[in-house]
C-alpha cells in the first residue's frame, strides 16, 4: 500500500487522484458491472430470509421496531409493500420455529443466506485474483459466523446510537451541547456502516487484505452509500404518477435499481481496496503483456527472477516482489505466474511466515528457448504442414544464440 502517513496535501491529492483512477480502469477491466447484476439477483432471492434472520437476531436486543422503522423509512411512498414484506419475514420465522418446518425452514433459511454469501466471495475473489475458494467446511464455519456475528456487533453499535438519540433530546439547549450531540449521533451511523464494509472487505476475500486499505475504502464505500440511500429516498417521492401506475408493483423495479446501484457502490469500494493494497498506479503497466510476443517476454522475465533467487537462496519472490522489480502491476504479474503455472515451470510454496513462487524442475536447465517451448508446448497442434515447417523454424531459431542463454544469467 501506498505510504501517505506524512506526505503533504499535494501528496495525498496525488495519491488519491492514483486510486480513484486506477479503481475506475480495474472497474471496468474486471467487468464489475455484470457481477452487480448478478448479486442484485442473488439479493432477491434472499432477502427475506436475511431479513427474518435479522428480526430474529433485532428481537434480542429489543430493536425490532427500530428495525422496522428503517425499512418504513426506506419506501416512504409505499408502505403497503411494507406490510406484506413484514408478513412474509413474520411468516418466515412463525414456520421455521413450529411443527415440520422448525429442521427444514432452518436449513433453507441458513442455505439461502449462504449461496448469497458465496456469491460475493465469488466476485470478490475475481477482484482479488484469488482461484480458490474456501473449502466446503471453511465456508460453513465462516459464513455462518459472518451471517449471525455481523448482525449483532451492527445491533450493539445501533443500541448505542439509539440510546445516544434519545438522551440528545433531553440535553439542555445551551450552545453547542444539542447539535454538537446530534452530530455525534449522525458521525455514529457511519461508524457503523464504514465498520460493516470493513468486515466485507476483509473477511470475505479469500485473501490477505490489509486493514488500512479496506478501511479507506470503507470511509468513502459509506459517504457514497449513505448519500444514495437519501437519493433513493427522494427519487420515490418524485415517482408518484409511477406508484400510481403500478401500484405496489412500483416497488419492485426501485427495489431492483436500489440493489444494483448499491451493489455497484460495494463492489466499487471493493475495486479500490485490492487496488490500494496493491495496484495504486495501474498506469504504470505496459502495453506489453497485451501482446503475445510482450507477454511471452514478461514470463521469461519473470521465471528469470524465480530461477535467480532460488539459485542465490534468497526469499521466494511473490507477485508484489516481482512487480515491483518488473515496474508492473501486481494484477499484470498474476497473469504471468498463472501462465507459468499452467506450463509447468514455476509452483506456489506456503511458509510459515512468506508464500511465493519456486521452479517447477531442474533451475540449471531453465533456458530461454526451453521456457519459450513449455508455454507453446500446451494445446493441439494443427495438421496442415505449413504448421509442421512453421514448428521446424522456431526450433532452429532456439537452437542458438540468445535462446541457449540460461535464466540464472539474464
């Protein structure tokens, strides 16, 4: 991450101007817009279990009509839609603790939680480059606590909130006290809401994430959320001929658009997170690894500085290591050691304390020609024989000069 602790005004803009570009390219590369439609799906589907879980959990702490007044405040225009939404969540939980369905309601309730929790992994783990998931008994453990924790150290921040509210109301108006509480009251709802992004940025990954980055990009995730929660707000007052049209219907399309924007809003911090851990100048890429002659060069370079550091028993490089030696991002440099790993010349090692890549055989017989011919080597060949000659040349150009030189003396 970019160190800004004791940089100047002139840095910090700099630096900040770095991410928000860096972020919005990597946005867009990573298709990020397609994995909000997707969660907004997902989201549909259970969001009335995720809310009976959330009554259920609100009802402990005795803050279900608090609850329920967020939710009333949230379609202001439609409280009709309200009221079957708290029918379904009161039937929902009315079947999961009586007869038949106390085993089987749990079980879907828990499930439904848990494909929507799996989907934001998945997508998150896309902007991380990460290409494995959790294990089936790591996802079980996990997501459970997340489902059932998350809600209460959000309802133990609220109770505060709500307790502090109230006491403001009954503090003398003498300067400064009643607003200065007031605003202490309001400062309070984004510590909560920036505290609930930092937990998805850092637990849900199935990667390292550092705190400073999630938690710089939770800060602005929560302004922008909560200034769309009050757009959203003021965008159904102003639909009232469209609630007239479609009645309570209306609610449906501007609960869609309320997912999918508010998705874009999460996924966005996510972005700037991996980018601020790791990528905060993407423009500091080439256009080399976009060609194949480029990237074929960026995999020789790359399984150059494996093959030195194994031989010079230094620390195993990881991607951060290599790009910053290479002058590329870490994204750029995943790329190559996915290649690499494909064609069988490097592996992953785990330490106790360092995770990094080694080579796959003999370092002394890792030529350039020889890597050259391992990452060509993966596929069908064609049968026209103007293929075979094609193979007949590039093999007589590695036969000599450059392509005998061995990676240990790049």
């Amino acid at each position: 991450m970019f160190i800004v602790s004791k940089c100047s005004p002139r840095r910090w803009l700099q630096f900040l101007r770095q991410l928000f570009v860096g972020t919005c390219r990597l946005f867009f590369e990573e298709d990020m817009g397609a994995g909000a439609k997707a969660l907004t799906y997902s989201t549909l589907m259970g969001v009335v279990p995720f809310l009976a879980i959330l009554f259920a959990i609100a009802k402990g702490f005795g803050l279900q009509d608090f609850i329920e007044g967020r939710v009333r405040t949230a379609f202001p225009t439609d409280p009709e839609t309200v009221d079957t939404l708290m029918g379904f969540v009161g039937n929902y939980l009315d079947n999961t603790k009586s007869g038949v369905f106390i085993g089987v309601g749990i079980v879907i309730l828990l499930w439904s939680l848990l494909t929507l929790t799996d989907s934001i992994e998945g997508t998150f783990n896309k902007i991380w480059q990460v290409k494995h998931d959790r294990s089936l008994s790591r996802k079980l453990t996990d997501y459970t606590a997340m489902v059932f924790l998350l809600p209460v150290l959000v309802f133990v921040s609220m109770g505060f909130s709500v307790f502090l509210s109230t006491s403001v109301e009954n503090l003398p108006d003498v300067l400064l006290l009643r607003p200065g509480a007031r605003v202490l009251a309001e400062l309070i709802g984004y510590v909560v809401l920036t505290f609930t992004f930092v937990m998805l940025y850092i637990f849900l990954p199935n990667t390292k994430v550092n705190l400073g980055s999630a938690l710089l990009a939770s800060v602005f995730t929560a302004v922008v959320f909560d200034l769309w929660q009050d757009a959203y707000i003021e965008v159904q007052k102003l639909l009232t001929s469209y609630n007239t049209i479609y009645g309570s219907f209306a609610a449906i399309p501007l609960f869609m658009l309320w997912c999918l924007v508010s998705w874009y809003i999460i996924l966005f911090g996510a972005t700037m997170t991996s980018v601020c851990q790791n990528d905060v100048s993407l423009t500091g890429d080439t256009a080399a690894h976009h060609t194949r002659r480029g990237f074929n060069y960026l995999c020789v370079m790359t399984a150059a500085i494996v093959c030195r550091r194994f031989v010079d028993k230094q620390t195993v490089p990881n991607a951060k290591a290599v790009a910053r030696e290479l002058h590329l991002s870490v994204r750029a440099v995943n790329r190559v050691f996915d290649r690499l790993r494909g064609a069988a010349l490097v592996h992953e090692t785990t330490g106790e304390r360092h995770t990094g890549f080694v080579p796959s055989g003999d370092v002394h017989a890792y030529t350039v020609g020889y890597v050259l011919d391992a990452l060509d080597g993966s596929g069908e060949d064609f049968k026209q024989p103007q293929w075979k000659q094609l193979q007949d040349y590039l093999a007589a150009a590695r036969d000599e000069g450059f392509a005998k030189t061995k990676l240990i003396d790049l």
